[in-house]
C-alpha cells in the first residue's frame, strides 16, 4: 500500500514535471526581464554627475549629486549648503532642488565643448526652526504673506566642459560653469523700485561639476 | 574663443565681489557697512542740540520696499534747513532681509542729519534682528536733545516668545530713575499700544509705567501706515502716528521751552 502510494506520487510528480517545466522556463524569463527592470529602474536613480557650487543665495558651498536626462539639454541637481555664522547667529544648513536647462552645445575643439546658456529655477530651504513655511499660529491669519523658509531662484549662465578620456570614458568629464541668479523677494524688491540695479538684486555664483556616468 | 571666456569668468570674479551672496538670510555684512548708526547719530543730536531751547525733528517709519521714496524723502530733507535729526519709526525691511537693511542703509547714510532708527516687526522677520543689532544697535535705547528725553522702544512683542522683555520694563525702570538732566520725555516705539503687535495683556501696566517718566509729552509710533493723533488710554497722553514712506509724507514737530507744534508734510 505504502509502496503503491510511493509510486504513485513519484507518477504524479514526473506529470507535473513534464507540464511545468516549459512554463518555469517562460516563467524564468518572465522573472529575468522583471529583475533587468527593476535593476535599470534603480540604475536610473544612481547619480550621473557631482557637482559643487561657491554663493548663488543658496549657502556659501553647495554640494550634491544630479541627473542628465533629455540628450544632456536637462539636468536635475540635489544639493546641500552651508550657510556660515554672521550677525551673532548660529550657522544654518540648507537644501536646493535645482532643474538646469541646456538648449546648446558648441564642440570646440575634441577635447572642450561651451555651452553658452545654461538657464533654469531652484528651491532652496533652510533647515532652521526660526525659519517657516507658513505664518506661526502666534500671528493673525494671513500677516505675512511669504516664506521665510522656502525661497525660489531663477538663473543664467554658461559653462564649459573639459572631456577626459573619450576613448575611454566617453561620459567622463569636468565642467566648470557661473551663473547670475535672482529670488522671489529680491525680484519683487526690484520691480517695484528704479532704485534698485541689477548688481543690487543679482547674485553671481561658481562652480564645478564632475560627470561620471 | 574658451580662452577668452575664461578672461571672461576671471573678471567677473574679481570684480564683481558685491555680486556674491551666501544667502538672503546669512547676516553677511558688506564690509563698507558702518555698525552701531544709533549710537554714533545720539553723539551728533546730543552735543548738536546741547545749548538750544527749540528743537526740530522729522517723525517718519516704514520704510520697507519704498525705496524711490526713500530716496525722495533723503532729496527732500537735505533741501530743508533747520531739521535736528530724523527718527525712523521702524520697519526698515520688509522681508527681514540683509540687502534690504542695506539699501536703506545707502539711501539713508546720504542724510545732512543724524538720524535713529527704532526697531520694527518686519525688521525682526528670518534673522533680522541680528541685522538690526549689528548696524544701528540696541533695541531698546534713549538720548537727549535740548531739554527733552527720547525713550525709543521695542514693542514688536508678538515677534518673540516670552524669554525675551517686550516692551522691557527694566529698561524702561532704568530710564525713569537715571540721573540724567532733562525736563520731558518723549516716548517713541513701533507699534503702538492695542495693535497686534503689542503685547496687549500689559498694555495698561506698559501706560502707567512711561507716565513715571519725567513729565511725559507725548508718545510717537508708525507701523499702521496712517496717520493718526489719539489719546490712547483717555488720560490726556496723545499718540502720534505716522504715514508710511510709499504715501509720502512725514511728521514735523517743533519743541519749544514749554509747548510743541506739530505739521504734517508732504513731499
């Protein structure tokens, strides 16, 4: 009985084997596209470029990590800065979401390319609780009508691009660039006054980017 | 053509130091930025008003992101003659922001007469007061023209929490018992007794305190953008309040040995 039972399983498995095994096999290449998707989907989140930035109303230095998506002509940039210690105040950190637009690419020669506009907007926020987002419950609805916390920057520049190895490392690169931002308030200041000039309201940065991927 | 750009970023670089900016909020002075402007202007009121009977001062405030204004106002006085000093009633920012302290700072500086500048909520906004602090000085502060007191105050109290006095009545404790030689007082604040601002629960004990100080005249404020001439508490002590600069206009008033005049101007 016990034997008959034996057998009968080692049947019905043999059966089942012969019915699964061309689906596992579809199955496994099922599997092996969803883990390739999966892997590229977390490859597209690994940072493309470094890049550090010196002023631009977003700290002294600015440091962090960024996308290139759109045939170069976009880029995404996370960075952190440092605001140091002025006016009997503590230092503060802050962080900016930065989106770059890059219309044009001009080859040089085969080593340098310019990119004579680089154009875009970021957020920058400060990590600091004297700093809000909205009016503190203390105040009357609506008594300041911005944020202290939140500022939104827009920006010209231009850079230029040094490549390091082409043969081997085709993405590889150092790019050095300045911009000319504003923000919200500091435009809003000057739109209403003749008094304020440009050098009043714009602020000049520098710096560096690192492409690796 | 990369060469020449690189010229390019060179020259910018450095020349173009003012252009750099850490943050609106980073308290990072220009380095041509006097400190301490209250302080230095009493020295002039106090040694230039010294031996006269009549004194003349112009009561204005709010100058925030009224720049043109600002500068009409500056075009304005300094075409006067016979003005003492100028107190600015507060709100030199309006954002609480570093360069908006500074381009006041560069209008106002062109003044032919000293002025004081009270301290007002929206300079105190982000790390204002710091600002504050650093260029014209202490928050709470008194001089004497002639024969008269001015006891200039914070009363920008909803801008704190209760660790800091606002309105400080040791200081103003101190102001009423110091040994100083004047006959009045005039007191002189942002935001008045009753507004928002003011921390209304002591505003009857914040009354009968500056009455204590020596022969009270009256009070001056601007913060509500209007004019205005009210007794306050019905106790015969009036308070002046002034326009805000975009409106332009100012307050004039005139101290005699014994009496005042007031005008309002507009320019």
């Amino acid at each position: 009985m016990i034997t008959r039972m034996k057998s009968f399983a080692f049947k019905s498995f043999l059966f089942l084997c012969l019915f699964l095994v061309p689906f596992s096999i579809k199955g496994q290449d099922v599997y092996d596209i969803r883990v390739e998707r999966y892997k590229s989907t977390w490859n597209n989140l690994i940072p493309r470029y470094t890049k550090v930035q010196f002023a631009g109303s977003m700290g002294m230095i600015s440091a962090g990590v960024g996308w290139n998506y759109g045939r170069d002509h976009w880029e995404t940039d996370v960075l952190l800065g440092l605001v140091p210690r002025y006016a009997d105040r503590h230092a503060m950190v802050t962080m900016t979401l930065k989106q770059n637009y890059i219309p044009w690419r001009i080859t040089l020669n085969e080593k340098f390319f310019f990119e004579p506009l680089t154009c875009g907007l970021y957020m920058n926020t400060l990590f600091d609780d004297d700093f809000w987002v909205k009016n503190p419950d203390k105040y009357p609805s609506g008594y300041y009508t911005f944020s202290t916390r939140v500022r939104l920057h827009m920006f010209v520049g231009e850079r230029i691009t040094f490549q390091l190895n082409k043969k081997k490392a085709p993405r590889k690169s150092i790019t050095l660039f300045y911009e000319l931002s504003t923000c919200d308030l500091y435009l809003i200041s000057a739109v209403s006054n003749s008094y304020l000039k440009p050098s009043d309201y714009l602020s000049l940065s520098f710096g560096v980017k690192f492409q690796i991927l | 053509m990369g060469f020449s750009r690189y010229w390019f970023i060179f020259f910018l670089l450095f020349t173009a130091c003012d252009l750099i900016d850490y943050h609106p909020y980073d308290g990072r002075l220009d380095s041509d930025i006097e400190t301490n402007l209250n302080e230095k202007a009493i020295v002039r009121i106090e040694s230039a008003c010294k031996t006269k009977d009549t004194i003349r001062f112009v009561m204005t405030g709010d100058t925030q992101r009224s720049y043109d204004e600002t500068e009409r106002f500056v075009k304005h006085i300094n075409q006067k003659t016979g003005i003492d000093f100028i107190i600015h009633g507060g709100d030199i920012a309006d954002f609480g922001m570093k360069k908006e302290y500074e381009w006041t700072y560069d209008i106002l500086s062109k003044l032919n007469y000293p002025y004081v500048a009270v301290i007002g909520n929206h300079d105190i906004i982000g790390n204002g007061d710091h600002v504050y602090k650093k260029i014209y000085g202490k928050e709470n502060f008194s001089f004497i023209a002639g024969n008269t007191k001015f006891v200039c105050l914070n009363t920008n109290a909803i801008e704190y929490d209760y660790s800091n006095p606002v309105p400080d009545f040791s200081f103003i404790r101190e102001e009423i018992y110091d040994d100083k030689e004047y006959d009045r007082t005039i007191v002189v604040m942002h935001a008045p007794p009753g507004n928002e601002q003011f921390n209304n629960n002591v505003k009857d004990v914040f009354q009968a305190y500056i009455k204590q100080l020596p022969e009270l005249l009256f009070c001056l404020h601007a913060h509500n953008h209007q004019l205005s001439v009210s007794d306050l508490f019905n106790d015969g002590i009036l308070y002046y309040g002034c326009e805000n600069m975009s409106k332009r206009s100012y307050l004039l008033f005139t101290l005699t040995p014994d009496d005042y005049t007031y005008e309002v101007v507009r320019f």
